[in-house]
C-alpha cells in the first residue's frame, strides 16, 4: 500500500517562487544572519524545558503539598510540554534549530521525552502534511475520524451540525491517545505505506526503541509521582491527565487557527493525481498567518502564528518569521497571490467557530 502521490504545477506562478525565494535569501544575505536559531531561541528553549521540569520538581521534592497546587502544577507542565512542541523540537525535527545534524536530531527527540515519538510525527508532519496541506486522504492533520468535520471532502454526519459547539472540548484530548496507542499503530501504518524507508533504523529497531522510550516517560510522568507524591493514585492520574487536556487543547487549538479557516477550508480540484496550482501557492492558499503583532502569542507557539511562513520556509527558524511575512505579502500582493491574515488570535476563533458550523451543516 503507498500513499497517492499528488504532483504540482511546476510552471504556474514560478516567476512569483523564484522571486520571492530570490528576497528572501537576500535578506539573510545582506543581514548577515544564519537561517537557523540564534542566542534568543536557546533562551526560549530552557525557558519551555523549565516551564516543564521546574513543576515537577517542586512536587516531587515536596515543595507543593496542597492538592490544588497540585493539580495548578501538572497544569503549568502542560503548558510546558505543548510550548516544547511548538517552540523546540518543532524546529529541530525540520532541520531548522541548527546547522549541525546531530543537534538537531538531539532536540527533535525531546518529542519522545513528553510522550510522543519524533519518528511518527516526522513522517505524519514534515512529509505528509507540509506536502499535502489540507488535501483530504492524505493530510492525517485535517482527519479526526468521524467525530469532526475539517474538511469538505469529508462525509457530513447528522451529528456533525453540533461540532461547533463540541470541538473545542475535543480538541483537549488530542494528546491522549496519541501518548498512549495513536504511535504504536501509526508506526505500523506508515511501513504499511512505505514512508519509514530510508530510515537509519530498520523498523523493529525504531518499534523497540519507542516501547523503551514510552515505559521510561510512563515511569517518570506517572508511576514515580505515584510512588513519592502525598496523594492518592488517582488523583495523580488526573493530574496527568489534566496536563495533556492542556496541552491537547493548546496544540489542537493553534494547528485549526492555522488551517481549518474561511480562506483554507475549500474543495481541492484533483485531476489524475494533478493539480493545476504551484506547490507554493498551494501553501498559500491553505494557511493562515493570524495576530502577527502579538509578540506573547508569536513567543510562546513557536511562530505558528506565522504558519504561511513556516509551510514556505520550514527549514528556517521560527525567530525570522515576523521579518520574512512582510517579505512573504508583498511579494504575494505583487504577483496577485493570495495572502490570509487575520489580524487577532480572538478573531482567528471566532472565524475558525463560523468554518466548524459551516463544515457540520453544509454539505
């Protein structure tokens, strides 16, 4: 079984690529800056790490004892794991913290360390999503089984006319099943599908080292908590669960601003495993920037604020995104491609809340 393979235009809109490549590599050029992060992302790095070890620690050596600090602990460490997501190995995993590989490889991995697994999230992200934004069948972003409705080509279902209102309360348990059995069959699948090959591990290999990774993230996240902590067991669990809510609800919330909007959410003409558009406007097309100025949201997510970027450009460091988006519009506007943004994270929810009752009463 192998995944369809969709083939862009390479001559449409390619004087609008080449220039915009062209600017872009200029301004790098004449600033004389690497690509890749600089002092202010290690900064942001330890930050995000601490945001998630700095709790922990104050419960497990007994420095917060009160139930409710408690449960304001694991929800400080959710915060932590989805800013770590979006903001660390988010780079990393696309070659854009560091000119050196192994650095790279090393921080890609910190996904392992909160409960997922760099392998699956490469093939699931960098080659299936970044290539097939949006496209039904082939982006597993855009595809939440049949609870949800993100996508036109999906079949509508009676119940789907609520999801507006349910969404959001879904979208805090993202997390969940990926950390617990979404890896171990996903891994499965995708040699199923022939998108593990070329990998530096053969596959029972990379299986082992997940199951080893995963029983050492359960045994620190939760059986050793249980062990030391002055609470009953399940009261841990649902400290740890609260934790993922947070971060499930983060990570899901940030990807739909991104994607599942008014601009993006349109039927995709695919004609004999063809489409007409550029792979570059394509991008454009089906991503949305949104609160751009806002530097606390732009900090924390990693820049996902500036998705169109990232889908461009993902092999360079978030810390640039702000600078090239104003490279990005007006080469966009130039050349009379189109360039979604959204000017405030509160009206990116309220246009992504009016898509959700499109998408679950339109057919």
């Amino acid at each position: 079984m192998k995944v369809q393979h969709i083939q862009f235009s390479r001559e449409k809109n390619a004087e609008f690529v080449a220039e915009l490549k062209r600017r872009v590599n200029q301004y790098f050029k004449e600033k004389g800056i690497s690509k890749q992060a600089n002092f202010k992302m290690v900064l942001k790095t330890i930050s995000m790490i601490a945001l998630l070890l700095v709790p922990y620690a104050l419960m497990m050596f007994g420095v917060v004892s009160n139930i409710w600090a408690h449960y304001l602990m694991w929800a400080i460490m959710g915060l932590g794991v989805s800013g770590i997501g979006m903001s660390v190995m988010h780079d990393a995993n696309h070659g854009a913290y560091s000119k050196n590989r192994t650095i790279n490889r090393v921080v890609g991995r910190f996904i392992d360390l909160v409960g997922g697994n760099a392998t699956n999230w490469k093939i699931q992200h960098n080659l299936l999503h970044h290539t097939y934004t949006n496209i039904h069948g082939l982006d597993q972003d855009i595809n939440a089984g049949v609870v949800l409705r993100l996508s036109p080509e999906q079949k509508r279902r009676k119940f789907h006319k609520y999801q507006h209102i349910y969404a959001w309360f879904l979208y805090g348990l993202m997390t969940l099943p990926w950390m617990t059995v979404k890896d171990f069959f996903q891994m499965v699948e995708f040699r199923k599908k022939n998108l593990n090959k070329g990998r530096s591990r053969k596959f029972w290999q990379e299986y082992t080292l997940m199951v080893a990774i995963k029983i050492f993230y359960y045994s620190y996240m939760v059986v050793l908590p249980i062990i030391i902590l002055p609470f009953a067991w399940w009261q841990i669990i649902l400290g740890f669960v609260l934790m993922h809510y947070v971060t499930g609800g983060t990570l899901a919330t940030i990807f739909q601003l991104a994607h599942v909007m008014p601009e993006t959410m349109n039927k995709l003409e695919i004609v004999d495993n063809s489409m007409e558009e550029n792979w570059f406007v394509h991008q454009l097309e089906t991503t949305t920037d949104f609160a751009r100025n806002n530097w606390l949201i732009s900090w924390y997510i990693g820049g996902l604020n500036f998705q169109v970027e990232h889908h461009l450009f993902p092999n360079i460091c978030h810390v640039h995104y702000k600078r090239l988006s104003q490279i990005v519009e007006e080469t966009a506007r130039e050349y009379g491609v189109v360039y979604n943004n959204i000017p405030s994270m509160m009206r990116a929810l309220i246009e992504h809340g009016k898509v959700l009752k499109r998408l679950g009463t339109v057919a």
